[in-house]
C-alpha cells in the first residue's frame, strides 16, 4: 500500500465535502464515487450519512449496490457513519419495508433509535483506538442493538453524562464498532474539525 492511500467517499447523499475534506486532513488523497469505474479504482470508502432508505433506492439507481456487496466481501474497507451504518450492518430494525443494506457486518442496527425527544445530541466519548475524548454529533442515529462475536466495540454510550446526570436513552448502547476492515460509527465525526476517527479509518487502509 502506498502511503498516500485514495479513499473514495461515496457521493450519493450527505455530507461528501466534510468527509472528503476531514480525509485529507487525516493524510489521504479523498475522491468522490459515483459509478462502478470510481469505486474500482479506490483503496478504501467511506458511506456518508444522510437518509439509509434514500441511500439505498440511489445505490440500486446508480447500479451500485452489487458492486459495492462485492467490493465489502472482497475486503475492500468502509467506514460507513450513520445512515452509512446501517448500510454496513447485515440486520436492521425499523428499517422501511424492502429496505436492503449492503451488509458485512454482524450487527443489527436499530434505525433512528434514540427517538423523537432526544433526535440529535451531541457528547464526549471513549473511543478504542483514539486517545482522548471524542466530541460526537449525533443526528436521528442508530445504535447497534446486537454485535456478533467477531466485533470489536469501539464506543458506547455512558449512563452519566459529564454533568453527572443519568443518560436518559441509550445509556450502553454500541455507537461505534469495528469488524476486519469495517468500521462503522453512529455518529458523524466529519463536522466537528476533528479528523481522528477519518485517522483511524486511513489507518486501517494502509494496513490492508
Ligand atoms: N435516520 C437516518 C437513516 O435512517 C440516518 C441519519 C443520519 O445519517 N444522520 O438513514
């Protein structure tokens, strides 16, 4: 692998300029994907969030959806954030009917789980692998409800918050995890300024 590795960001939906720009930061060279010929020609990948059922409906659109399964089988890596999330997860709940994911990972994500009254949240979290907190943005997320043996938790949610309240919902929920070379996190790290979680995802490129 060179040092310089190209990581696509997929380029349907959500927030591709932050993820490109955050990529860059983290040492990469980041390109948008749009067609099957993009996708062939990166070193890893990173699905945005935005709407998982759009998403979805795009990537059948766009005739990406079997190259994409593919590419994750043959071990190409993703970081899929949020709605990216629940595209990497072979299970999900309160998905929309006929709503697919690419799959990959053996985790069931429970779509928009922490419900209407707390929709976004932001909070400083324990993430393996990073040093120090990470502040999170959490935007009418997912968790992952159930992780099989082969996943490694990253990140759940405390039961205190910093102010020594008690975390309402979600408390112990996983919000990040990491399966081989998928990584997956509920939140979205590329509109805090902080590229360490794009750092860890381009570090696990290089590795591959
Ligand atoms: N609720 C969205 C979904 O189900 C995900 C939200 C996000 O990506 N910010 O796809």
């Amino acid at each position: 692998m060179t040092t310089t590795p190209t990581v696509g960001v997929l380029a349907l939906q959500g927030d591709v300029r932050e993820h490109v720009e955050a990529l860059e930061s983290a040492g990469a060279r980041a390109v948008p994907v749009r067609r099957r010929s993009e996708l062939e020609a990166v070193d890893g990948l990173v699905l945005p969030g935005g709407e998982s059922t759009t998403i979805d409906k795009l990537l059948r659109i766009f005739e990406l959806d079997e190259p994409l399964r593919d590419a994750v089988k043959t071990g190409l890596p993703v970081y899929g954030s949020c709605a990216g999330m629940i595209l990497l997860a072979d299970r999900i709940e309160a998905g929309i009917e006929g709503q697919r994911t690419l799959g990959g990972m053996d985790v069931t994500v429970r779509r928009n789980a922490f419900g209407r009254q707390v929709d976004s949240f932001e909070a400083d979290l324990d993430v393996v692998g990073i040093e120090g907190a990470v502040r999170t943005v959490f935007i009418r997320a997912p968790w992952i409800e159930q992780a099989g043996p082969d996943v490694e938790v990253l990140a759940r949610i405390p039961s205190h918050a910093s102010d020594g309240s008690r975390v309402a919902v979600g408390a112990g929920k996983i919000v990040a995890a990491r399966q081989g070379r998928l990584l997956a996190t509920s939140f979205h790290p590329e509109i805090t300024g902080d590229a360490r979680v794009h750092a860890l995802f381009v570090t696990m490129v290089r590795a591959s």
